[in-house]
C-alpha cells in the first residue's frame, strides 16, 4: 500500500485582519468575523506566488525526509491561481528541487481541490509501479474583488505531499471522489477575479459533495465518526468545515487541530491538505485520520488515512511546523495589502 | 529584461544555489566556475557540482530607498552580502522583514522568490533571496 513519505508547507508570513478590510468597505467586522469565522488571513509578498510557494512547500517536505529528488518521478501542482496560463508551475518546482530529466510533470486546476487530485494521481502511479515517489502540491494565491465578501477569506499558502510505498509516515488506505456539474463559482478566462453563485455555495455544493463523500468513504471502510481522531475539511471559511463536520457526527477534538482558516483564511487548493500537514504535526502512530477536500465547479476528494510508526523516527522540526509558520508573522493594513496583491496599479515608469 | 536565453542558462544555479567545488583545494564557488581561480590548470577536470545549504550570516548590508521600477512595491528593501556556510559571498536581497531588523551578524536561510518579469506578457523570472532565521 502507498502513502505520505513525508510532507511540507508553506504560508507566507504577512497577515491582514478582518477589522481593516472591513474598515475599507464600510463593513461591520463584528458581522464578518461572525458570519465566516475568520480573524486573520495571510498575504502573500510582493514577490510570492504559486511557484514560489510550491517550491517552499516541497523543500520543507524534503527537509524532513533525504530522499534523493531524483528518485521523484511525477509533479503535479494543483492550483488556480498559477503564475502562467500557459507554462507549467510543475516544471518550475521540478527543477528548483534538482528533479531527474525523467519526469511526469502537469499542473491541475479544479478549484480547490485540485491539489488533492494531484494526491490520488501520483498515488495511482505509484501503486501501478510507474513511479517510485510522486510530489502532489496544493497552492494558491486567491483572488478576491476588492469589496467583495470573499475579500475576507482568499487567502495563500500551499502544502506538497511526497507519496510512495516505502517508509511512509501515513498511510491511505482508501480515496474516493464524488463530482457534479454546479455553478456555484466560477472564474472566466482572462478575468482578474472570480464569481459566486451565491446560494449554491453552501448546501448543493459545499455541503452536498463534502458530506457525501466523507459518508461514502466511512461506508466503504465500514468505520464511524468516532473510529477517527482526526477529521479534516476543506475549508473556505471557519463556519463550513465545523458545520459539516458537527453534521457527520464529529466532535471538535476531531477537527480543531485541521481547522486553520480561522487564522490563515482559505489557501484555496492548499486548505484541506495544509489543514492534513497541520494534523501529521502533532499525530502519533495508530492514529486514523479522514481528510475530504472541496472544490467548486463541484467535487470531493476524500482520503482514509492510517498513521505508521514511522513517524516517531522523522524529525517534524527540521522544517517549519504549522504552529510555528502561525506565530511567525507581521501585520500589514489594507493600502500595504492592496499595493503587494496589485490592487493598486500603477502608471507606466513606476513599476 | 529580454534576455531569456541568459536566465534560462543560469536557471539551474539560481534555483538551487548550485555552485562548484574544486576536488584540489577545497574552495568553493557561486556560481559556478570552470576553473578553480587558486589551482588554475590543477583544477581542470576536478571541479563538481555543489548544491549551497542555503545558509549562511549577513556579512554587510544596504538599504535601497530609490527602487529600480520592479522593485517599487518593495522598498525601502535590504541588499546584503551573504557568507554562505560553504564558503562563498553572495549577494542577496533580504525579504519579509523591516530594514531595522536586519543586523550585520544575523543567520539568514535561502528562499525562492520572484526577481523580475519580462512586462505583462513575458517570462517570469525566479531566483534565490534570503530571509532572517
């Protein structure tokens, strides 16, 4: 059987609040933080994007685990917000961890579970015996129109995933998918931000997939809420994940150690995996962990997960732990926010 | 910019902080050099490739607070000089800090980051850029 060999994240370190995007709009942030349960989100510099994001986050993997990355025989980065419309992010990340010439290399886009579809990809290629290990990266830096609810949310971050059959820290037991044709958002071709379908955000799509799927996967394990000490959601807000998991008859030990979006806001297709990257920080052996991405357009991913051993002999520490990644951070306002996610734009000279 | 087929040669070194080692003295270089300038025709064949840590201490440093226009977004930002823990100097701009925090002395680690883009429509250039410990 496969599954996680090692694993690695990456948030960038400035934050904004709720409070002065509010204060921006004319908004009452009590009403926000409320409504969506978001206090804080992180923003990516100026010089941040998906690459660099998906490269910080597979370096953090391999630091906790040698393994030559030569011996990586697939890349697949899931995002949608990659720097290129044309040109991949996979083959960026390939070559800045010295990667074999050798390569199955792609980038996926299913909003934000497109990185999880990178996990049971590379899995499938390694259970078929094509690849050795395979490196799935979830990583976004969201967009939200200025003034818009999901202002308040869109935020960065991605995790990558080293996956193979040896000396795994986790293993997957199972993985399924659920997918459907909904309109509950969208972003066209060429447009700077996305929209919403406003009422289908919540029961047709996000409840219906992710609870179906979390359903089907206890199903077909033959297992219960309480089978699991950890449960983990995508989460494009704080309210959601807490709701379907209270739905499916988990309790808030299961899913407060996953649940990151009240402090980082949502890293679209890196949510549910850096919310799994958080949990593997404090899991100890024996523990049963279900994992259920989202992504809108619509469709789940969800994951069976059984941590080994083995993961008492990795070093979590010699990369940065979520905790730590949540401490390390500077504040900015709205005007530096809005000048390093180029909503300012300037004339031409200037930049 | 425009020069593409420049960065898409140095590509490799800039991402991985790829450097050479000569086999004869033990000297260290970023980038990469053919010949070892100490071992001269001694070196020839001898030198190897070496991927840098990353790490390494701010061996001096500049603010610049008139930005080149790529730059605009960023300043004021710190330009350092970097002892790498290998040996070499590289220079290097420090990111996500104040300039105020930034002390001649202080461990600084390798980062991957944007240094430039060809306008809108053009290539995307990564390297590396440090930030504090």
């Amino acid at each position: 059987m496969s599954g996680i060999v090692t694993y690695g994240s990456y948030i960038p370190r400035y934050r904004i609040k709720p409070d002065e995007i509010a204060r921006v709009w004319g908004e009452n942030p009590e009403h926000i933080k409320n409504g969506i349960y978001i206090l804080s989100k992180s923003v990516p510099a100026p010089d941040e994007d998906v690459a660099t994001i998906s490269v910080e986050a597979a370096r953090n993997a391999l630091k906790r685990k040698k393994i030559d990355p030569k011996e990586i025989g697939a890349i697949y980065v899931g995002s949608e917000s990659h720097p290129y419309a044309v040109k991949p992010t996979a083959t960026i990340v390939g070559s800045a961890i010295g990667v074999d010439f050798s390569l199955f290399a792609a980038d996926y886009e299913f909003a934000c579970k497109a990185g999880t579809a990178g996990m049971q990809n590379v899995k499938a290629m390694v259970d078929a015996g094509m690849i050795k290990y395979g490196l799935a990266i979830g990583a976004d830096t969201s967009q939200g129109a200025p003034g818009d609810a999901l202002e308040y949310s869109a935020s960065a971050g991605g995790t990558a995933f080293v996956i193979g059959k040896d000396d795994t820290i986790a293993e997957i037991n199972s993985t399924l998918s659920v997918a459907s044709d909904t309109p509950d958002f969208w972003r066209r071709e060429g447009q700077p931000y996305p929209s919403h379908g406003e009422r289908f955000t919540g029961e047709p799509a996000y409840f219906r997939h992710v609870v179906t799927a979390a359903k089907m996967m206890m199903e077909r394990m033959e297992t219960q809420p309480k089978d699991y000490d950890y449960v983990v959601f995508h989460q494009p807000n704080g309210k959601f994940p807490t709701r379907a998991a209270k739905m499916l008859g988990f309790e808030e030990k299961q899913y407060k150690d996953g649940l990151l979006t009240p402090y980082i806001g949502n890293t679209y297709s890196g949510s549910m995996m850096t919310g799994l990257s958080s949990i593997l920080d404090v899991s100890k052996p024996g523990d049963h962990i279900l994992a259920v991405s989202f992504g809108s357009g619509a469709g789940s991913d969800a994951f069976d997960i059984t941590v080994t051993d083995r993961i008492e002999e990795m070093d979590r520490n010699r990369a940065p732990t979520i905790k730590k990644m949540l401490e390390n951070v500077r504040w900015v306002d709205y005007a530096i926010y809005a000048k390093y996610k180029k909503k300012i734009i300037v004339g031409d000279g200037i930049e | 910019m425009g020069q593409l087929s420049r960065f898409w040669r140095e590509s490799e070194h800039r991402y991985r902080l790829l450097g050479t080692r000569c086999e004869n003295c033990g000297r260290v270089y970023f980038p990469p050099r053919e010949v070892c300038p100490t071992c001269h025709r001694e070196s020839i064949g001898k030198m190897k490739d070496l991927e840098l840590s990353g790490e390494g201490v701010i061996e001096s440093f500049t603010v610049v607070h008139e930005a080149p226009p790529r730059f605009s977004r960023q300043k004021p930002y710190v330009l350092a000089l970097i002892k790498m823990e290998e040996g070499p100097m590289i220079t290097g701009q420090i990111v996500d800090c104040d300039p105020s925090e930034v002390e001649i002395g202080k461990h600084v680690h390798a980062v991957f980051r944007r240094m430039g883009e060809d306008g809108d429509t053009g290539v995307i250039v990564y390297g590396y850029k440090f930030a504090l410990d």
